[in-house]
C-alpha cells in the first residue's frame, strides 16, 4: 500500500523563517526544552497537510504570537507519496487553500481546496488518491460525510494529550458525528483491513441507494394518490387506454362518414348551413384548446404534487434536527460549573476543576459540545423549505390562474352549443339525423381527449415505476455486494486483530512490567489485564504503544497504514523518566521491521542515549524554532 514521509518542513514569513535539514526515513528526532517550538514543530507539519490548528487562527482565543502577528507567512511541507516528492505550500493568512507542485519543477502549481464545497475536489482527496486509499462516505445517522486524511491523522498523529486516557487524536471541533464510535471505527477499520476500504465504499454507496430509493417511493406514492383524485378509472393501465383511443378515433371515422352520407340524403338542408359548419369549427376549437389546457392543468398538479412530497421531505429532515438538538440540550445536564451530585452551581476557579485540582480548560470542557453546528444545518433546511413553499405557492397560483381561463373556453364553448340549438330550432331542419350525429361527433372527441390526458398521466406513471424499480434493483445489487465485502472485511479483521493483539501485547509487556494481556474491545479501545485498574501513567505508554503497534503492523503486511507517525512529546500524565525513556526506545526497535519514518518531538534526557544520532533538529532558548529573518536581523 501507500507510504508518506515528510522530507522538509520549512515555514517563512517577514518576521521569521526556519528550514530543517532533509529528514530521512526510519527515525527523526527533534529535542528541545520547553517553549522552544517542539510542538509547532508538529503542528506545522499537521498544517501542511490540511489539518486544523487552532492556535494559529488569527481570532483564536490561544494564538501563537509568532504566527499570527507575521504576515505573509506560510509553512512549506516536502513529503514523498509512494516514490513521488511534492512540495505542498498552505498561507497562514489563506489557509483554506493548499499549493501543490511537483518537488524541483514550481512552474506548475495546482491549487486545491482544504474544505469540501459542492462536491468539489479537495487537497484530501488528491492526497489519499496518492496513498492508494480510497476517499469513502462515512454515514452516521442521517448525516454523512468524506474520509479525509485529518481522520486518518488521528491514528497517526499523537499529539501532545494532557489526559492521553482516549487513544484517537481529538478531532479540532467534537460533535456525536466527527467523534462519533462508528467514524472511529471506520477510521482503525480501513487502516488495518486490506478489504474494509472497498466495504465502507460500498456501504456509503448502499446507504445513498437506500435514500434515493425511500425517496422514489415517497414521489410515486403522492403521485398516485393525486391522480387518483383527479382522474376516474386511474386504474386502467397504458395498454388499455392505448386500446380505448383506437377505438374512439374509429368510431370517429364511422361517424364522420356517416355524417357525409347523411348530408347526401337530405338535399333540403338550409343554405346557411355554412354557419353551422362555423359553428362546429368554433365548437372544436374551443374542446381542443380545453384540451391542451388540461393538459397544462395536469403538469402544473405534478409538479405541485412534487412539490408537496419534496416540502414533506424537508419538513422531516426539519423535525430530525430539532430533535436531535431538543436531545442534546436535555442531555447536556450538566455545565462546567454545575455540581454534578446536587445540580447546583458553582462557584469554579479559572483552570481548575470543581474539586479544586488544576485543569486545563479545553481539557475540562471536552465533554460539553456546541449546539451551533446544528443551529446552522437547521437554520439551512428551513431556509429550503421556505423556498419550497414559495415554489408550491406560484404554483397555486398559476393553477388558479388557468382555471380561469378554462372557465372562459369552456363558457366559450357553452355558448357555441346554445348557438347551434337556436340554428336548429329556427330553421326546422337541423333537429334529426345530422344533429345526433353531430352532437355524438362532439361526446367523442370529448373522451377522446380526457383518455389521451389520462394516457400521458399513465407515461409519467410509469416513469416513476420505472425510475423506483431501477433503485430498487440497484438496492438489492448493492446490498449483495456489501454484504460479501463485509464478510470478507470481517475475516480479513479477525485476523489483524489478532495480530495487533500480539504486538501491543508485547510493546507493553516490554514496557510496564505489570501488564500481561492486552486486547481491544468491540470499540477498538485498548484493555489492560482484563481491565484492571491503572494508574494515570500507564496512559501514555498504553497510547504511544498503539500507535507503534499500527506502525509495527503496516511493516509486517500490506495495510492502508502509510507506515508513518507524527508523535509529540509523549511525556504528560505524570509518567517518569524512566519509564518514558523506556516507552519511546521501542520506537527504534519497531523500525527495525522495515521502511517508515517516525518524526519525534521531545525534550532533552527523555529518550534513551543510542537515539542521540537520531537527533537532526535541536532546540534551546537561544535558538528556537522560528527564528528572525536573516536580513531583518542583519539591519
């Protein structure tokens, strides 16, 4: 499968610069003491490749100075994608944009996207097409959503925790979809599983056949229902009604040569009767433009008719999302600063817990989400169905407005017939033979037209029978399909998870000496010793060593995993020298199985002596990360 390594992380500005040297594969180790740019190291890394970092937001509320005070600033990221060595560009000051080009060729740039916009082509994607994974639609509920590499990132990027108790990175904006158990399973499935890539792509695409297939017979069942209303015998299918038409367009023929034979034997008729043939031809014309206003009539009462089911549909996507946020205002029963024994609120200092214990506040507040992500999705949905109703509504309205005209034609044609009557009645010889015929001729061109509304009724019927016949077998096609790659998907995982069941086994056996078993759970999360309790330090070797064992995996066989890992300094929740020195000396040993690259940002004395020549950036207080422009400096 694919492979990504980072060759140079260069970041450039009026105020400051920095270069690193080329990093090759296997492990690169940057030291440096606290507040020297250890951590933006990284960061700048995860910037390049489309991340989000919130400290280098302008309107951040925790902004790193350095950054967001220069201008014209941006961070450059060298990287090899299987063979290939690209060099990405990201501004600080546009960053929802991402140059690319190929490395030693600028004159060809293309730009991509960060963010997806109306199904557009974005960095991800290209990136992941790269690594040979595909970018699948993951569907949480009713809503879904694109595979980007920043998911992935959160298995390959160890970012600095201060409770590293959960093991995936936290996703930049957490919400019960982004950091939802069915992502976080998608996200370690198609990283480990050589066929669950194919199994999550065919799934999204069942989840989109099954929508599309509810929606096709949501139209044909209001479609059916309105004509049923609107026409008499809706039943008779378009076979029969083809039959009907002939039938009455004979019988027409019979009576018009009937009429011709007639007018043969009576000699005696009127002279004028040059007005009663007017008179027909008035009377004809007003029935066939009766017609095709009815057929007017029927369009406009489909597309109200589409209408309504499509302000339906909107309408329950409408009552869903207020649901789910009326869910979570009621859930989140708990604030902050609410005591959760008695309710009542609390007087909490900054930074601290309501125990009193210090705490970082992105790290307290992590389990109380936001409702304005779905305050805009509402706010959005009810903005279509009010263009909706506005549509509905001109409709309304020019179905009022052709009534009125059909009124009109049909007064029109009233009166051609009472015109006719008071010709037959004033010259005594219009009220036998011709007249019957006459009048029959009219009755059938009559039914004759309402059969040919009802037969294109019939057509678009049979559209609509067709179009849900076609997604009802696309349904079944993909629900085949899906089912076999999941067995196959699922085969293929029982046995990775074995393997990684040894080798996280191993890792911390090797590493904390009380720790015999190790497994993950249905959820993929580690278990220790059956679940034993463990002190807060364990958490970072128990984090670090599942990272490690996903690496350890993608050397050993052919899994998406791009056999690279971004760890930031792995030293928070208390663990001591010695048993962090020992964690991250199984970074080298894990190497040792192939290919990778393993970028390591940590402090001095934290990591064992035989990886000093793993060292290729160092920083101090004097010499930190970003550093003044040379010929700022020099004036």
């Amino acid at each position: 499968m694919g492979r990504l390594a980072i060759r140079k992380v260069e970041y450039s500005g009026e105020k400051y610069e920095f270069a690193s040297p080329e990093l090759p594969d296997g492990l690169v180790v940057v030291e440096g003491d606290n507040r020297t740019g250890k951590s933006t190291f990284a960061d700048l890394i995860f910037f390049g490749l489309g991340g989000p970092v919130k400290q280098f937001a302008k309107k951040g509320k925790e902004q790193h100075k350095e950054i967001t005070s220069d201008v014209k600033n941006a961070v450059h990221v060298t990287v090899d994608l299987n063979g290939e060595r690209f060099r990405v560009t990201r501004r600080f000051d546009a960053p929802q944009d991402i140059l690319i080009a190929a490395h030693g060729d600028l004159s060809e740039v293309e730009v991509l996207p960060v963010h997806r916009h109306e199904g557009r082509r974005v960095f991800s994607d290209w990136l992941l097409e790269k690594l040979g994974i595909r970018s699948v639609t993951l569907f949480v509920g009713s809503y879904n959503g694109k595979l980007n590499l920043t998911d992935l990132m959160r298995l390959m990027y160890h970012d600095q925790d201060p409770d590293p108790a959960r093991v995936f990175m936290r996703p930049d904006r957490e919400s019960f979809v982004a950091d939802s158990l069915d992502f976080r399973r998608a996200i370690f499935e198609i990283l480990i599983g050589t066929t669950s890539e194919k199994f999550y792509e065919s799934l999204g695409k069942l989840r989109m056949a099954e929508r599309t297939h509810a929606e096709r017979q949501a139209t044909l069942d209001v479609y059916k229902n309105a004509v049923g209303q609107l026409t008499p015998h809706a039943d008779t299918n378009a076979v029969f009604l083809e039959k009907q038409i002939k039938d009455h367009e004979a019988q027409l023929e019979r009576l018009a040569a009937s009429r011709r034979q007639a007018r043969k034997t009576n000699p005696t008729a009127p002279s004028p009767e040059s007005d009663l043939m007017n008179m027909r031809r008035d009377l004809a014309a007003h029935e066939v433009k009766l017609g095709a206003l009815e057929r007017v009539r029927s369009d406009l009462v489909t597309e109200r008719v589409r209408l309504i089911s499509l302000e339906g549909q909107l309408i329950d996507e409408v009552l869903r999302i207020q649901k789910i946020i009326h869910a979570h205002e009621t859930l989140a029963l708990f604030s902050p600063d609410t005591c959760p024994c008695c309710l009542r609120p609390v007087a909490r200092a900054q930074a601290a817990c309501i125990c009193g214990q210090p705490v970082e506040e992105d790290a307290y507040q992590r389990f109380f989400y936001s409702s304005d992500e779905y305050l805009s999705i509402l706010k959005s949905k009810q903005k279509n169905v009010q263009t909706v109703r506005e549509a509905r509504a001109g409709c309304e309205l020019e179905l009022a407005g052709l009534e009125k005209r059909v009124v009109g034609v049909q007064a029109a044609s009233d009166e051609v017939r009472k015109r006719m009557e008071r010709w037959g009645g004033s010259h005594g010889t219009y009220g036998t033979l011709l007249e019957q015929i006459d009048d029959k001729i009219v009755d059938v061109r009559v039914e004759l037209e309402r059969l040919k509304q009802q037969l294109d009724l019939e057509f678009a019927r049979n559209k609509l029978e067709q179009a849900l016949a076609a997604a009802r077998e696309e349904l079944e096609r993909l629900r085949i399909e899906t089912q076999k790659l999941e067995l196959d998907a699922q085969a293929d995982r029982v046995a990775k998870i074995a393997r990684f069941n040894a080798i996280y086994t191993e890792l911390m056996a090797d590493t904390l000496e009380d720790v015999r078993t190790v497994r993950l759970d249905a959820d993929y999360e580690p278990i220790l010793n059956g679940g034993e309790y463990r002190e807060a330090s364990s958490r970072v070797p128990r984090r670090l060593m599942y990272f490690l064992t996903l690496l350890s995996l993608s050397l050993e066989s052919d899994i998406p995993f791009p056999r690279f890992l971004l760890i930031d300094t792995p030293e928070t929740a208390g663990i001591d020298r010695e048993n962090l020195s020992r964690a991250i000396g199984k970074i080298a040993a894990v190497l040792e199985k192939g290919t990778g690259q393993v970028i390591l940002t940590t402090g001095p004395d934290r990591y064992p002596n035989q990886m000093q020549s793993k060292r290729f950036v160092t920083l101090t207080q004097k010499e930190k990360l970003l550093r003044p422009q040379r010929t700022r400096a020099m004036t």
